[in-house]
C-alpha cells in the first residue's frame, strides 16, 4: 500500500524542498520505490534540486486536468521523471520526479486534481508518495495536506517558524480527509524535522531547543534534526543532487537526513549529535 506523506511547514523558505529530496532520495535507497511530487505550481524547485531542468516535458498540471473531448489522457509514465544522479548514487533505480511546470503559472492545485494524481501514482505501484508543499496553508498547500496519510512537519528554531508551522498543524488536524472522515482509519500521524539548527546556540539559550520546539507544537516523534549548513546545501543545489548523494553524503546533514528517513520507516534511530567540533569550526565545514 502507497503511504502519501506531505511535506508541509507554514512559513516559506525554512527547509521543506531540500527536505523533501533528502528523505526521498534516502527512502529511495532502502529500496522504497519513491516519487516526489510537486506541488508548488507557482515556483517549483524539485527539477533544480535534482537536476532535472532539461528533463521536464510534462508536468503535474497536466497529469491532474481532465482530458479535452477527443483527446487521450496524459498516462502518467509520460510525466514521471526517473531520477538519475550525476555521481551514481543508489538511489538511482527508485526515485522518480513528477515536476512543476517550467511555465509561467499563477494558478493552484485543487485537493480534487491532486487526489487524481495520486490515485495514478498508487496504482503505479510507489511505496511513497511524497508531496512537497508550497509555503502557507491554502490553496496548494491545503491540497497538499488534505490527501496525507503523514505529515512532515519543517520548522526552523525560531518563532515565527514555530507559529506558522501551529497553523500547519491545525489545518491538518482539522481539515486533512482523515481528521473529516474518522470512519476511514486513524488520524494523519505527524512528525517533526528541525533544520538549520545550531545546537551551540540552543545549549547557551540563544535558540529554542528541540525540546521546548516539541512541546509548543506538541509533537512526540522527533524525525530529526538537521544542523546549519549553508555552503555545503548550495554546493548540493549547484550540483543538483539531494544532500543523501554519494559524493555529498560524507556530512552531517546527509547522515542526519539517512537517519531521518530510518526513523520514518520505523527504524528505532537514536538522535545524534550536531555539536561542531573544533576543528570543523576552523575549516568551515
Ligand atoms: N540545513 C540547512 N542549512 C542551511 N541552509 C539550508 C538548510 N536547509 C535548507 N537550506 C537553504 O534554505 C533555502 C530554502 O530551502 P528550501 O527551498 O528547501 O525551503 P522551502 O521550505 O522549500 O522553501 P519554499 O517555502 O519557498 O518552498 C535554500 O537556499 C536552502 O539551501
Ligand atoms: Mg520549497
């Protein structure tokens, strides 16, 4: 049975796409035949992230339309993406992209189109289907959440992440199909992922901890916790593979995001530390 995860945060820019291709890309690893789905119609980012921009024929705006009288319905092999890495990673034979558009759109994504993309998707046979927001929580981003059977929630240490990530929530635990239609099984089980987290800062009270962050947004799974790292994740977009590849994963945001992706599969993981050590600090790493 396909499991549909949402990606999802409130507040824009914190970490979800790099997120997204990170635990898709190590899910995909594990030998999960994994698809991400853009649902960012406005600005999509998945095709750069993975390096994909020449690649993108179809999108997920025609895959949801419905077919003009006379016309075939796009299949979706025609639009899927199967991901190949510059370095040969192992995710290789499993991950597959269904873009946005590389067209100018300033239209959204109906809950009812996204539910056709995805009944495609299950049938396709996909372990997971992982749908990476836009930011807010309308529009796309509600569509997003509407079909999760799990949610992913991406914060940053910081308040007004922390704010909009509650919103989030209470958008999902009232108005997903699983929290209007309790008939239909159990709740949308919820995750947290902290990123661009400086653990120094937490210790000496600069930053909110990961555990004054849970017990705002009241979230027991902790699914991780990623560090700052702002050089090495633009090498990663630059080079158009996710943080998990084979050349880049030799880091602690690689490890941070195959642990992750662990616990997601319910692999008992014990969080490591981010802590930087001397020597990482002088040469930057
Ligand atoms: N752990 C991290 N350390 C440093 N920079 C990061 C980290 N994670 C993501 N970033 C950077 O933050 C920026 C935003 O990341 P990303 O696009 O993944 O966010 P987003 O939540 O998907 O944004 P949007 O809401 O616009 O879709 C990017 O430049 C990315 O490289
Ligand atoms: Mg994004």
């Amino acid at each position: 049975m396909s499991k549909v995860i949402c990606i999802t945060s409130g507040k824009g820019g914190v970490g979800k796409s790099t997120s997204a291709c990170a635990l898709a890309g190590s899910l995909a690893m594990s030998g999960k035949k994994t698809v991400l789905v853009e649902c960012d119609i406005g600005t999509p980012n998945l095709h750069v992230l993975l390096g994909c921009e020449n690649r993108v024929i179809y999108s997920i705006t025609d895959l949801a339309v419905e077919p003009i009288e006379g016309e075939k319905e796009l299949l979706s092999s025609q639009a899927l993406i199967k991901v190949t890495s510059s370095d040969k990673s192992n995710y290789d034979n499993n991950l597959y992209l269904l873009a946005g558009s590389k067209q100018i759109r300033r239209d959204k994504l109906t809950q009812k189109e996204l539910y056709k993309v995805i009944e495609k998707l299950k049938n396709d046979g996909f372990d997971f289907i992982i749908l990476d927001s836009p930011a807010g929580i309308d529009d796309s981003a509600h569509a997003a959440m509407y079909w999760a059977d799990m949610a992913i929630f991406v914060v940053n240490p910081e308040m007004s992440s922390i704010t909009d990530a509650d919103k989030a929530i209470a958008v999902i635990d009232s108005s997903s199909y699983r929290a209007e239609n309790p008939s239909y099984g159990d709740a949308v089980t919820k995750h947290l992922l902290v990123t661009r987290y400086d653990q120094q800062a937490s210790e000496i009270g600069d930053q909110l901890t990961c555990d004054e962050i849970q017990s705002i947004l009241r979230i027991d799974s902790l699914l991780g916790v990623i560090p700052e790292a702002n050089k090495h994740l633009r090498d990663a977009s630059q080079r158009g593979l996710p943080v998990v590849a084979s050349s880049l994963v030799n880091h602690a945001v690689g490890q941070q995001y195959i642990d992750a992706a662990q616990r997601l599969l319910g692999n008992n993981i014990p969080l490591r530390s981010n802590k930087v050590s001397f020597f990482q600090k002088i040469f930057k790493k």
